[in-house]
C-alpha cells in the first residue's frame, strides 16, 4: 500500500503545482499615506506588481510612493479578477473600499 500512497501524493504535488497561487489572479488594494489615496487593481504576480508602483515611472502612482498592501483576493480566472476590479472602481467610492478592506 505504501506505492499507492506515493502515488497519490505525487498526484497532489501536481495539482497543487497546476492551481498554484502563481496560475491564479489577485485583486487588490493599495494604500498611499503621503497621497491618502487607495488604487485598485488586479494582477497574477502580485510582488512583481507592488514593486512596479514603487518605482518612478512618469505615471498617476508616482506621486503615491510608497504604495502598500492593504488588501487582496485571489480568484481562479482573469476574467473573474477583471470583473471584480471593474466593480470596485465602477463605485467610485473611499468608503465602498474602507468597507471591502474592513470586511475581514
């Protein structure tokens, strides 16, 4: 019995290799202090993500730096991940943010 459990292991390395967090797509919210600003958006590598907004590059989140996390979610698809950042920032709201970023 002891291959069969090997097996099955080396089944779940696989599926956890194939629905790694590097395949899925986080939403999320940053915060600057020195803007008082939230920015919202979505990405599938979220390290590679927070560095590019800290670093100057002639655009809207230069004036933000520092950017920090306060807030992700993870979703299996891209277009799940759109569709809940298009939501967020189709309500134009702080406070719709301040709630989402207080939910947990």
């Amino acid at each position: 019995r002891a291959p069969a459990r090997s097996q099955k292991k080396e089944e779940l390395l696989q599926f956890l290799f194939f629905v790694s967090p590097k395949s899925m797509f986080t939403v999320y919210i940053l915060y600057s202090k020195s803007f008082a600003r939230y920015y919202v958006g979505y990405t599938n590598d979220m390290d590679r993500r927070i560095s590019e907004h800290n670093r100057k590059k002639g655009k809207f989140t230069d004036a933000g730096i520092p950017w920090v996390l306060v807030y992700s979610e993870l979703y299996n698809s891209k277009k799940e991940a759109m569709a809940r950042e298009k939501l967020i920032k189709s309500r134009k709201s702080k406070s719709f943010i301040l709630e989402i970023i207080n939910s947990r």
